[in-house]
C-alpha cells in the first residue's frame, strides 16, 4: 500500500517486480510479442528495457500495469500478482509516465497531479500539500500550480508528468521513453534531475528506451532485448560495455565502447589539476609568480572572485596592469561540476573554445580544472582496466 | 393551376379584412404597403408575446429532447465503431427531409398540433448534435486518455472526467447550430395549427402584410442571435483552459 | 391532438398515380401520376436554378477569401445568421413587396443557399495544408491556378458539404413557393382544400423522396469530385 507519508526519503516505498515466463501473443499474429519472459528487477533499482523498434519492450513494460494483458506467465510486485487485482486498481499503485505526456489539457497542474490522490479519495488539503512538495521536488516554481499545460514548455510538462505518476508514492515506476519527445538539451537536464530524484526516493522504475546511451547513463541494470522480448543480456552498464554476451548485444552497445564507459564516469571521479588562482584586485607580479612555480600544471591563471568562484581566464594582457582587472580577457566557457558525467563534460569541453573547463562544487567554488588531455591519460592509465575503480562503478547516491 | 387565383383571391378577402380590423392605419396593412410602418409597429407591438412565447416553448422542448436522444446515442456508439456510419445516415435522413413535409408525413400518426412540431423539430437536431458529440470525443489526444487509463480511471471516469470535458467546445457548436436552425425554422409549424411567430406570417391561411413579416422575421432572428450568444459564452465559461497562451 | 380519419398512406399513393376526384373545383379531376411528375419537376427546376445562382455567387467568394486568409468573422456571421433566417418569412416578403413567379422566388431561394455555400467553401479553403499551397506557389503556379487547381480540389469535401446543405435548405423552401406564385410540390400541401388529405399526405411523401435523392445524387456527385487521395485520409 501507498505509504501516504509527506517525507519522501526515508520510506521503502519501493517492490520487487517479477516476470515469470510471461507471454504476450496477439491473436493472429505469427508469433509472441513477448515469449516467456522471466526477469527480476529489485526493489528500488532503475531496470532500462532497451532494445530495437517492435522487440516487445513497451509491451514488456504494459503487462505490469496490465494495460496490455498477459496471456499466460505472471507478473508480480512484490509477492503479489498484478492478476490479483482489479486494473484500475493495480494502475493506482503504479506510477506511468508516457512519451507524449498526456497531461489533462482541462486541468490545472496541481489537479494534474493530483488525479490519482483523487481517485484514492485523499481529501482536498493533504492532495493541495502532496502537489506542492512535488512541484518542489522536480525543480518547479510553485506558481505553475494554477496553470494549465498549454502554458509549459515540453520539459516543464514532462516533469510534471513525473511527479504525477509520484504523487500517490507508488511502488513501481513505469516510463515508457519518457524524454523521448523532449528536445536534446533539455532531455539531458530531465534525465539528470530524474537521477538526483532516483538518489532520494530510490522507486522500482521500469525504463523503457531504444537509446543505448540514455539506457547506460540511467539504468542500475540494463536488460537488452531483442523480437519476441527475449533477453539477451541482463546486467549493469559497466558489464554490458565491458562483457558484452553476444554478437547483437556487442552490436546494439555500438563500436564506441570505449567512449561509452565515459558515460559511467563522474568528473569528480578522477584526479583533476590545479591552476593558478588569482583574485580580482590581487598584485599582477604574485599571479606571475606563480605562474612561474615549477609544479605548475596549468599555465594559465584563473580569476576568481573572493568565494573561490571562476570569473574567468587571464591573459598575457590582463597581466600586463599592476593590479588583477575585474574582467578578464577570455570568457569562462563551459563550467563543469563534479557531479557531471564524464562523457557530457567531454562534448563541452570539445565544443567550448577553452582547453580547460573549471570544476566547482555544490556552491560553485573551484575545485580544479579539467581537460581533454586528463582524460585520454585517465583512459589509457592501468587504473582505467580495472573493474574497481570506482569511476566505473556507478556512484549511488 | 389553382394557386395564383387562390393567392389573388385570398388578398383581397385579407384586405378586407384586416380594413375592418384596423383602426385607421389603412396603408400599413395592405399587402403591397411599403416595407415597415413604425406606427403599427409601435401600437401592435404585444400581439407578439403570445407567438413569441409559443416558439420559444417549441423550440425548447424541441432542442432539449434532441439534445438528450442525440447525446445519447453518440455516448452508446462511441466506443462501437461499427454502430457510427448507420447511425450517422439515419439521423442525417431524418435532416434532409423537409420539416414542412415532415410534419404532415407524421399527420396520420399524432395529427396537427405541437406534439407533431416538436417530434419533427427535435429530429431535425439530431444529426448536427449526434455527429459533433462523435467528433468532439473523438479528438481528445490519445496520449490524454493511455495517461488516464494507465493512471487507473475506468472507463466510465475517463469518459465523464477527461473525455466529455474536453469535447464540449464541439458538442456546444453543434448545440449552437441546432437551436439556430430550429428557431427559424419553427416559424414553420404554424402549417399544422402549432402557434408560434409563423402566425405573424402566414395567419389563418393567408400571407400578411410587409410590416408583420419584417417585425416576426426580427424577433425570429434577435432571439436566435441571443441564444447564439449566450451558448458561446457558456461554452467560454465553461473551457477555461482554453483562454490562456501557450507556452 | 386530432387525427385526421381521411388521410392514409395509401390513399397518399393513390393519389399521386392516379387522378382522384375533388371536393372544391366542382367535379374536376386533381391528381395522378401526369400531374405528380409535373410538380416534381417544377419542384425540382426551381431548386436547380436557385443552386446554381446561389453557387455561382458564394463559391467564387469563399474560395478567394479563404485563399486570403481574410474575413473569417465575416464567414461565420454569415453562416449564423444565414441559419437564422426564417424562409417563411423571406418567401411572404417577395410575395407581398416584390412581386410572384419564379423570376423573383429563385433569387430569393438563392440567398437562402448563400451562407452554407459561403461559409463551408471558406472553411473548406482554409483547412487545406499551408505547406500545400506553399509549394505550389514556389513551383511557379499563379494564386489563380492555386485556387482552381490545389485549394478548391482538396477542399471539395467540405465545399459540398455547403452544396449539400444548401440544397437542403433550397428544397424545403421551395415547398412553401407557392405562397408567391411559383407553383411545386408544395401546391399539394399549401392549397389543401383543394387536393384533399390524401393530396397532402401525397405531397409530404413526394417532397421527401425528392430531398432524399437529390442529396443521395449529391453524395455521389461528391464521392466522384473527390479526389482518390483524399478519399484515403481517415474521417
């Protein structure tokens, strides 16, 4: 049952979800949508369904929900069977997220995501409570509440759809290529915060995606299918792009492995260098000097204000006054935070002009500098082969 | 080739008639009289309430009971595919046959009087109500009703809840249409003794004179702008979510 | 409510085949199957001619004002108030100021056609693909050619979905033309003392048959005019 409580972190409002041969065969068709697939997704893990267009992972992801019935096998969420239940019942414990979002057009989206509070007959004030904890959650302004969807953008309208499909605290997530109708930029920040999200509530998801790369950067497991929902392989993205089982997985993963297992890694994750800071108003001779330091990794000084924030990179010309000027010379360019993923940090650094790319934290203040030249040598360093590096696995948390 | 003669004949007994009738407004009375006597107007203006009442009775019942029937039938074929095309030909028979046939094709069953206006009437809306409900429903997003059904509503919820909200700026324009339509053509049930402003028109067997047409043929038309009115604004009210800008 | 004991369905038939006699005209034979088919026909021929006329004006009109993009609350007035006017009335007032006969009843048939031909060949126009016309205008073809080639094809659904209403309206208004000289089915139903209940019930069914098939031959007519392209987009 739905714990209801309003602190969405403690509680393990999260259960197990279980194929046991489950089968999908339409009738008249050649052969099963889905062929006896048995599957186990633990509690509170993101499981991604990946695999080509028609291989039966969308009908794989319905049959928990059971808007695509089972014809034989069962699902199960926890120790039940989702047979047991009346559907619209069982829907009512099961967050759903769609591509195309779906949102109620005629409502508000404090009563969008209330709906299924509503139809569990929270009252009024405690729906009113759970809506605005949600806008919170997913990062928007409580002022939309009143809004209708015609008024957000797509990305505002998918988070929204998200925290709808949270806001009965269910125990199983179902989200079917949920960014897949977002645009790229924005999918990124979607997928990013759903994963900050994930870190906090820690839900059962089933995600479904015909994208390789968004499968390995969300799933704690990853099940590549192929016709027929047949598994090939079931395993962490680090295994998938490591060990891959056959010729198809080895395939559908891409030839660009190496540059993949980026996508398992976090900048914070690996030994960043420093540059030389200097203060707007400091003397230009002490930022020369150490420049001139033997140990320097960076040459290049970076100005930062009093709080350790960059503001930018000092030239030659900047150098040339007595004192540190107030506005550098070279633009920032792309700041990266040690929680980003290698690989993005990667494409922003190849598209930035800068070679460098501070590294701040939380606050914003500068915790080092990356730049391509760290991360070939990370890559071709013995550390890189092993398996337990922790910048292979992934982080929780 | 008896009409001319009747229509002639029938002229000059209404001449006469309404010049005995009258209380020296001669000129405005005469069926070739120009076109809108204030004078009359001014003094004759309540022998109009009792047709006008009669017509908005008419055409009220009329609307409301095809407004029930035809809501019906498209809430029962909206979920059977096969039943729509059938139900969309027999509804759109009963509006293609004239109304003024109509009544006196209905003469042998329930004879002159209302009861055969508002029957006839009624059919009249069907079609433009039946078909809109079908297409107000049928274009909500399907993406709107996979999130509900997968949310967990029943059928019956999706239905009342997210479907029908969503189709009522449809179902009022076909509403709109049909109280439009009926008002003007209820003009006509005064061919089967059923009252109503076509008395003002064409009363007891004879056209009347220009200025009584152009006074029924006005108030005919401002109440079916009225109500034309008020069911937009209902509708308005009714949609909020579609007032405001898009993102 | 009052039933009428000499009316009946099959007094109705035989009086359309065969001539009966009557109460008023002092022995003179009204009815049969001659005389039935010559009101058909005069029904018929004046709701032609105000469809033409009534075709003629608005189809023009709606085309190029949807080509335009222009005067859409025009368009919908018109089609309020074109469904808001009372026949009876327009039909009494070219009796009693104007003058009878088919000279001034056709015209005034006509403007009763105008607003659904108006209103739908504007909608129809509008509905077409910009990207459609678009492309049309970039292969070099003249707004003319647009309009008569791209927008009016592909809007002719819609277009004779206005024919179709028109006609509707047409017809029935002709039933009560005999009021002002123009002499149709309607004779049958209007001068009923003359024709007896059995002319009227006659008349009624007679009237119905021909609204009937006309709008079936219309629906023909559309299905032939339309495209095998569009006839493959879903309703």
């Amino acid at each position: 049952m739905p714990s209801g409580e309003s602190d969405a972190q403690s509680q393990p409002g999260a259960s197990s979800v279980r194929y046991e041969e489950t089968t999908k065969q339409y009738p008249g068709a050649s052969a099963p949508a889905v062929d006896e697939l048995t599957l186990e997704v633990p509690a509170g893990e993101i499981c991604v369904l990946v695999g080509p267009s028609g291989c039966g992972k969308t009908t794989a992801m319905r049959m928990v929900n059971r808007t695509v019935e089972i014809t034989s096998g069962d699902v199960l969420i926890g120790d039940h069977s989702v047979r047991d239940r009346e559907p619209a019942q069982l829907r009512r414990e099961i967050g759903y997220v769609i591509q195309q979002i779906g949102l109620f057009p005629h409502r508000t989206i404090t009563e969008n995501i209330g709906a299924v509070p509503q139809l569990l007959g929270w009252d009024k004030q405690r729906i009113r409570e759970r809506s605005a904890e949600l806008l919170e959650l997913i990062g928007l302004d409580p002022e939309l509440g009143d809004r209708y969807p015609a008024q957000l953008s797509g990305g505002q309208q998918q988070r929204v759809g998200v925290a709808r499909a949270l806001a009965a605290d269910p125990l199983v997530m179902l989200m079917d290529e949920p960014f897949g109708a977002i645009d790229p930029i924005n999918r990124e920040r979607l997928q990013n915060e759903f994963l900050r999200l994930q870190a906090e509530i820690r839900k059962t998801v089933l995600f479904v995606t015909h994208d390789i790369d968004e499968a390995i950067k969300m799933g704690d497991r990853i099940a590549v299918m192929r016709e027929g929902g047949r598994v090939e392989q079931y395993a962490t993205p680090a295994e998938l792009l490591m060990a891959p089982a056959n010729e198809f997985v080895e395939d559908f993963v891409g030839a660009d492995r190496a540059l993949k297992r980026l996508a398992l890694m976090r900048v914070g994750d690996i030994n960043l260098w420093e540059a030389p800071l200097a203060y707007v108003g400091q003397a230009t001779a002490e930022v020369r000097k150490k420049l001139a330091a033997p140990d320097v990794e960076i040459p290049y000084p970076l100005l930062v204000d009093s709080e350790r924030r960059p503001l930018g990179w000092l030239s030659e010309r900047d150098l040339g006054a007595d004192t540190v000027p107030q506005r550098p010379d070279s633009p920032l360019g792309p700041v990266l935070e040690r929680d980003d993923v290698m690989r993005d940090a990667l494409a922003d650094l190849l598209q930035g002009e800068s070679q460098y790319a501070p590294v701040v934290d939380h606050e914003g203040r500068i915790t080092g500098v990356l730049s391509v030249e760290i991360i070939s040598e990370f890559l071709a360093s013995p550390e890189a082969k092993s398996d337990e590096h922790p910048a292979v696995e992934r982080p929780h948390g | 080739m008896a009409s001319p003669l009747l229509l002639t004949a029938a002229a000059e007994v209404g001449g006469d008639f309404f010049r005995e009738r009258s209380s020296g407004t001669l000129p405005c009375q005469a069926q070739s009289s120009h076109l809108f006597c204030w004078d009359w107007a001014k003094e004759n203006i309540d022998r109009y309430g009792t047709p006008t009442v009669q017509h908005l009775e008419i055409v009220l019942l009329s609307v409301v009971i095809g407004f029930v029937v035809a809501f019906g039938l498209a809430l029962f074929a909206h979920r059977r595919r096969q039943l729509q095309p059938p139900l969309l030909a027999a509804t759109g028979i009963l509006y293609t046959i004239p109304s003024i046939a109509f009544f006196f094709l209905l003469l042998p069953i329930t004879g002159f009087g209302r009861d055969t206006a508002i029957i006839v009437l009624a059919a009249y809306t069907l079609q433009i109500i039946y078909r809109n409900t079908i297409l107000g429903l049928a274009n909500v997003p399907a993406s709107v009703k996979d999130a509900a059904r997968g949310m967990g509503l029943t059928n019956r919820q999706i239905l009342w809840q997210v479907e029908l909200p969503l189709a009522i700026p449809e179902i009022i324009a076909g509403l709109r249409v049909a109280v439009v339509s009926t008002i003007a053509i209820a003009t006509l049930v005064v061919f089967i003794n059923a009252g109503g402003l076509g008395t003002q028109i064409y009363g007891s067997g004879n056209l009347t004179f220009p200025t009584s047409i152009v006074i029924a043929m006005a108030i005919v038309m401002g109440m079916a702008l009225l109500f034309d009115l008020v069911l937009l604004t209902l509708q308005r009210l009714t949609t909020p979510w579609r007032r405001v800008r898009q993102a | 409510m009052t039933t009428l004991p000499f009316a009946s369905f099959t007094g109705a038939f035989e009086f359309i085949f065969a001539p009966q006699d009557s109460n008023v005209t002092g022995g003179n034979q009204v009815g049969g199957f001659e005389k039935s088919l010559e009101l058909v026909l005069k029904h018929l021929e004046v709701t032609v001619i105000a469809l033409a006329i009534a075709l003629i004006v608005a189809l023009p009109l709606g085309l190029y004002l949807g080509h335009r993009g222009r005067g859409e609350l025009f368009a919908v007035g018109i089609g309020t108030a074109g469904r808001a006017i009372p026949e009876l009335a327009v039909i009494a007032l070219v009796a009693v100021l104007i003058g009878v006969g088919l000279k001034t009843v056709a015209p005034a048939l006509a403007i009763l056609g105008l607003a659904p031909i108006l209103v739908n060949t504007y909608v129809g126009v509008r509905q077409v693909d910009s990207a459609t016309v678009e492309a049309a205008r970039g292969m070099g073809m003249s707004e003319l050619d647009i309009m008569r080639k791209v927008e009016l094809p592909l809007a002719i659904p819609t277009v004779m979905g206005g024919v179709r209403g028109a006609a509707i309206v047409i017809v029935a208004t002709a039933t009560i033309a005999p009021l002002a000289g123009v002499e149709t089915l309607g004779d049958f139903i209007i001068n009923r003392n003359v024709y007896g209940e059995n002319g009227l019930l006659a008349g009624a069914i007679l009237v119905a048959l021909l609204a009937l098939t006309l709008e079936g031959s219309l629906a023909l007519l559309q299905r032939r005019l339309t495209s095998d392209g569009l006839k493959l987009k879903t309703v």
